[in-house]
C-alpha cells in the first residue's frame, strides 16, 4: 500500500497524516502480514495504526470545527467495523485468497476512496478558511 501523489489533498497537515499511514501500513503488510503463518499479531497493529489515524485526524476536524466531522467520523468507523471483520476471517479462515482480496479491498481501496472523497471534502474546508 503506497503512497501516490494522486491522493494528495493539498493540505500540508492532512498529507503529512495519510503518507505515515500508508507509510506504516505498507510495511506492516509487507513485512509482517505477508510474511508470517498468523497474522494475528500483524492485523493488531494495522488496527491500531487506523484506530490512531483516524482519531488523529478527527481531532483536526475538531480543532477546525468542520462542520461535517460527524458524518466523517461515521465513516471512518464503518471502515473500522468493516476491517474488524475482514480481521476476524483471515484469523478463523487464514490467508485464502478471497479473504486477502476482502482485506485488500477494505484496507487499501475504501481508504483511498474515503480520502479522495471526504478527505479532500476536509482539506477543501481548511483552504477555505484560511482564506477568510
Ligand atoms: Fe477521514
């Protein structure tokens, strides 16, 4: 999971968050998930690396008073439930191939389609501010 500039969002803090997320993800996946028969341990902390991302960047909302943090922070955690269940069946059912697709679909994909979406919904908002 890398990093592209397309996922830019323009706002120096916001960028700075998502690359050490992706950054941390992709060598947790690289390194640990791929790489070991459990990957328990491995799924943990690609957890808590979301749980902390986002808590991080819903304290920026709060510290904005974007108007639409609530509806952001519904989002980020059905992305959480949805990953907490991808989780539990790559532990019960082990690496197969639809379930890597699943964990694939939900770590990589919805992430960057929420930041390209309501990411940069946030960023749009600081600019905007900053420009009052
Ligand atoms: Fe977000």
């Amino acid at each position: 999971m890398l990093w592209t500039e397309s996922l830019t969002t323009g706002v120096r803090k916001i960028d700075e968050l998502h690359r050490e997320f992706f950054d941390r993800l992709h060598s947790l996946m690289e390194d640990d998930l791929c790489s070991r028969g459990s990957p328990e341990e491995s799924l943990d902390l690609v957890e808590i690396c979301a749980m902390a991302f986002f808590d991080e960047e819903q304290r920026l909302h709060e510290a904005y008073e974007y108007p639409r943090a609530e509806s952001h922070k519904i989002q980020h955690d059905g992305y959480l439930n949805a990953f907490r269940r991808v989780k539990g069946k790559l532990i019960s059912e082990g690496l197969t191939l639809a379930n890597v697709l699943a964990f694939n679909r939900c770590a990589v994909e919805c992430i960057k389609r929420h930041i390209l979406e309501h990411d940069r919904d946030f960023a749009e908002y600081c600019k905007m501010q900053a420009d009052l």
